[in-house]
C-alpha cells in the first residue's frame, strides 16, 4: 500500500481523472472531496461489506417450502 | 439448455432468457449468469437461480409492490454497463432475506438488482440513497392465507409482525 502524507487543501491525482481533496480534518474524522469521472462508483466500504454480508445470508441454503410458509402462499404445500 | 440446481431439480431454460451480469452479485462477483424462476403462480416472488451454480438462488420481490415510494436512480456509470437507455425498460427487483426460521423478513432495498429487460442485462446496482436500507422488514400479506397458516405455524401471531 503506498502511504502519502497529505495536509488540508492538498490532494492527490489518482490516474488522469480522479482527485482526492482532503477538505477537513477534526480529530479522527476527514472528510475528502472526490473529483472522479461519472462512470466511476465510489462508496464508502461498510456499505459494500454490508451488502455483501447480505448477499451472503440471503443465498443461504433455505428452501422453496420453508420460504413459501415464511410468506404465506396460498398455495404452499 | 440444462440448468441443474439444488431446489428445482434440472430445469429447461429457454438460452435467450438468461440474465448476464457484467459482475454476479456482491460476495457472488464469478457467478454472472442467473435465470429467473416464478416462486408460486399466484406470489409475485420470484427465484434468481444462477446457472452455473446449483445451490446459488436468491428470492427477488418486485420492492414497489411493498414499498409505494421506492424510486431509485441508478447511477450513470451503472446505466452504462447495463445499457440502458429507457427508464421503462428497467426491471428493478429487490433481494429477499429470510431468517430466523422463516419469522424474519427483509429486503435489500439499498442495493437491487436492475436488469436490462430488452437486453437481459443485469447488475446489482448500490445507490447512493442512506434512505434506503440493506435490511428493510418487508410484511408479507398474508391475508389469504390464514389458514394455511395456522395449520403449517403453531405461532403464527410471532411472525406476523
């Protein structure tokens, strides 16, 4: 991982067309500006894990008649 | 072709009604292709059952038909890679957590699957909406069922919340 130090109002160019800003720092918290082309998602990675967690518990091994008596089918068996 | 999978048997899917996702879901990236199975005729839930991977299917509900507000704008690098040029074209379905022995409901309303309906293009799309939760209770109606209910559920009342 390359490691840069960087002040408030500095930023890195990340590429030819993402820019990192560092707006503001306050005790263990910063807060960057993210200059990036549209067609490049950024998002904050507890949501990615989140989703992924998610993902994960619902693909578990549950089957078709235990999810049709969770939602009440009429027609389940 | 023949997709074989743990819930449905073997099934015969038509080839041009496959779902191919640029990337498989979160935690699924590898698994890109899926098809879509009807839970029950008279349900309005369905199974994306990937092709590859027999066991790998995630129930899908249609989140408007729980959630009246629920509009979403996919991100234009999201429209991109599942080309989509008209909003209509957009089948938008939310993924279904069942838990706790089936007495937990939830819908992943922060991230959905868009497919491309034309193109049979998809894409878990993660909106950049915090109204919107990984984790959505979603309350099933179950009106018509009431009886089947209390015949299959010795407690239905503790999962009628």
């Amino acid at each position: 991982m390359l490691v840069l130090a960087r002040k408030v109002g500095q930023s890195i160019v990340i590429s030819d067309n993402i820019e990192l800003l560092v707006i503001e720092v306050r005790g263990d918290q910063v807060r960057l500006g993210i200059d990036a082309p549209k067609s490049i998602p950024v998002h904050r990675k507890e949501l990615l894990d989140r989703i992924r967690a998610e993902n994960v518990k619902a693909s578990a091994d549950v089957d078709v008649d235990a999810v049709s008596r969770a939602l009440g089918d009429v027609s389940a068996p | 072709m023949k997709v074989v999978t743990t819930r449905f048997g073997v099934l015969e899917i038509d080839d041009s009604s496959v779902i191919r996702m640029s990337r498989g879901p979160l935690g699924f990236e590898d698994q890109t292709d899926y098809c879509l199975i009807q839970h029950r005729p008279d349900t309005s839930f369905r199974w994306l059952q990937s092709i590859d991977e027999p066991s790998l299917a995630f129930v899908v509900a249609d989140p408007s038909e729980f959630f009246a507000d629920y509009d979403i704008e996919v991100p234009d690098s999201e429209t991109g890679i599942l080309r989509l040029k008209n909003p209509d074209d957009a089948l938008v379905l939310t993924i279904v957590t069942i838990s706790d022995g089936g007495s937990r409901i939830t819908a992943n309303l922060a991230a959905p699957i868009v497919i491309n309906s034309r193109e049979l293009i998809g894409l878990q799309v993660i909106l950049q909406d915090n109204r919107y939760s990984v984790e959505q209770p979603l309350v099933v109606n179950r009106d018509r069922s009431t009886a089947d209910e209390a015949r299959q559920d010795p407690k239905p009342a503790a999962r009628a919340a």
